[in-house]
C-alpha cells in the first residue's frame, strides 16, 4: 500500500479526540467510546467516517446545540428479549455501543436479543456493532436511518437516508465477515471526503432534479441539502441495473429503524425545522445480537463459515485479476498496514486538528505534520 499522508500514532488521535471530546462536555467514559468508534473507522481504511468526520459532525454539532454532549440513555420498554432505548439526542456511538452491549447480553441468555432506538443521532460505521457481536462468538445485524438523501426508482426527491445494513459473521480465520455498506451507490460521508480533497464525485452516484448525473463534489452536497440532487440507490437509476432492489432494502432499513420505536422517519430526519433552522437529527437504530452457541455450537458455526470464504476466495478469477476477496478482507488488511504506522491524515483534517487543539488550549498535543 502506499501511503504519502503523514501519520498520527493511534494513541495520541485518541488521546487527542477524548480532550476535544472533554472540553465539550462529554463525559470522559463515553469520549473514550467516541473516539474508539471514529478510529476504528481508520483502523478499517473507512475514511468518511473516521477523523473526517470528527469535526463537522459531532463537534460542530455539539457547538450548535443539535447534539448533546451528555448521553442520556432510557430503556423505555423491555422484555427477556428486547428493548426500546430512547437516546434523548445524545451521541449515537454512545448511545449504539450500550444499545448493541444490551442485545448481547440478551443473547447470552436466550440465544437472541434485539434493541431499537429512538431519538438517537449519527452513530459511526455501523460494522462497529456488528462486530462487538463476533467477538462474543454471534451474529450481528444493524441499520439506521439517516437524514434524507436517497431518490426513490423513477424518482428525484432525496427521500430516504444511506440506510446502511450490517452484517457481521464470527468465522474461524483472523478476521470476522464484516458486511457494511449503504443502501446507495455511495454515502454522503464519501461524498464529503471527495469535497475535502477536491475530487469529482464519479458520474452515476448523484442525480440531478432533471435525472442527469452530477460530478461536482461540494455542489453535490450544497445540492443534497436544497434538495436539487439525490444519491441514486444500489444498483442504480432506474430498473435496467436493479436500482429498485437498493431502493427496496434502504426502505426495509427505514421500517425497521422507525416503527419498531415509533420514532421519525424520512423528511423528518432532515435536521431542519419549518422555518429552516437547525434541530437535531432524530435517529432511529436497530441491533439485533444471535448467539452461534444456540444452534449447533459456535466452532461449527465459525468452521462452516470460514470454510465458504476460502471456497470463494480460492474459485476461478476472472482475466486480469489474481485475487478474490469475501467482505471484511480488505479492512483487516489495511489494519494490518497501519496497525504501527497510525492513522494517516490529510490537509483538511490537519488543519483541523490544529485549530481545534489552537482554539482549546490543549498545547500537550504536537503534530508530525507541523
């Protein structure tokens, strides 16, 4: 892999983070979560929700009011088996990890355990959760809702949100299968991470209100928010290239994060109120944890999975490629590359860094790109 960015050593971003985090008012304990969810984004060589996003989406949210600092985390109805969690609009990955830790120790008892959320906010990559599970020898399932950004087949109006669905698989190999992905051909957060590099958004990702394919990565995002652009589905525009199965499973994805909870859903997760002012992202998540132990014991469970990876990996390539990858492949990889090298950082978040360490005061922290 080459990498020409300079590094942070793992240590000192958290480090750095919790500080942010604290001069914010968020409490230490639940810092330490926030960070470890971001990192682990970088950890796994998803960029658009690691320390790109550590900013503009929970600190400056935190400055404006719409995300509170203090998670206030209220089980408001539970059985053996599951429970619904109201997040007051506290911090999502806060709010996700005691929600997920709750669907496991479910599990741990019966064998399943599901948690929905309500009144939650944006909660890091979902694969996160998915794999708290495979470290407890279980099945994984997350998704959220998520403000606007989605066009129905045959149309233009952003409706839905990125609607990831999360699968996560304990297996018998190194690393867990890890399927996290959104529900759109892209996600809003890697359109963010073109625009603060200067990259064009590759044609089909976006469509205009006339159907047409949008390229210009910070008019995009001005575009999602006025409503004058929509992320096309999984699959694409239309039904030639089954743009209408990504549409479906974004729509299963916003049921099951709302109506389990009876929580907001579609235009009214925009984060705007009708006079355009700025209010809080009312999330809903949900977690599902399934213990392997439960069926035929988790090594079979984890033998038999790992035995259908290699089988795919080892089956005919196509020309020109000598490689085949089963999902969660490639993160591991790019952890193992940059487990003692840190996270690498770009201008954008440098200069970010250095301002918020400037502005805060937080002098104990020196940069290698200063």
């Amino acid at each position: 892999m080459k990498e020409t960015r300079p590094f942070i050593e793992w240590k000192t971003a958290e480090d750095f983070m919790v500080a942010v985090f604290e001069k914010y008012g968020v409490p230490k304990a639940d810092a330490r979560i926030c960070a470890d969810v971001l990192l682990e984004s970088d950890r796994r060589g998803i960029e658009s929700h690691g320390c790109n996003r550590f900013k503009p989406i929970y600190i400056d949210r935190i400055k404006e009011g719409i995300l509170n600092p203090k998670t206030e985390y209220e089980i408001i109805r539970e059985t053996a088996t599951t429970a619904v969690v109201d997040g007051h609009n506290g911090i999502g990955m806060v709010v996700g990890t005691r929600a997920m830790q709750l669907a496991i120790d479910k599990a741990k008892e019966y064998g399943m355990g599901m948690v929905a959320v309500r009144n939650s906010t944006h909660y890091g990559i979902a694969g996160y959760y998915a794999t708290m599970c495979t470290k407890n020898d279980m099945i994984g399932i997350t998704g959220t809702n998520a403000r606007p950004s989605i066009a129905p087949t045959f149309g233009v109006e952003n409706m839905l949100g990125t609607n990831p669905i999360t699968f996560g698989l304990p297996t018998d190999e190194e690393f867990p299968f890890v399927l996290d992905c959104a529900t759109s051909i892209s996600q809003r957060g890697k359109i963010e991470f073109y625009a603060r590099n200067g990259m064009d958004t590759p044609a089909g990702m976006v469509i205009g209100n006339d159907g047409q394919a949008l390229t210009d990565s910070r008019q995009i995002l001005e575009d999602l928010n006025n409503g004058k652009a929509a992320l096309a589905p999984l699959g694409g525009i239309g039904e030639e290239m089954a743009g209408y199965k990504g549409y479906g499973y974004a729509t299963v994805v916003e049921i099951l994060s709302a109506a389990l909870q009876a929580g907001r859903f579609l235009h009214m997760l925009s984060g705007k109120d009708a006079q355009g002012n700025k209010i809080p992202y009312p999330l809903g998540h949900f977690f599902i944890a399934i213990d392997t132990e439960a069926f035929m014991g988790a090594e079979s469970f984890k033998k038999t999975a790992g035995e259908i990876l290699r089988e795919l990996r080892a089956s005919e390539k196509a020309p020109g490629h000598d490689r085949i990858y089963t999902a969660g492949e490639k993160e591991y990889e790019v952890w193992k590359f940059r487990r003692d090298k840190g996270v690498p950082v770009g201008e954008a978040v440098q200069k970010e860094f250095i301002g918020m360490r400037d502005e805060l005061g937080l002098t104990q922290f020196k940069f290698p790109f200063e």
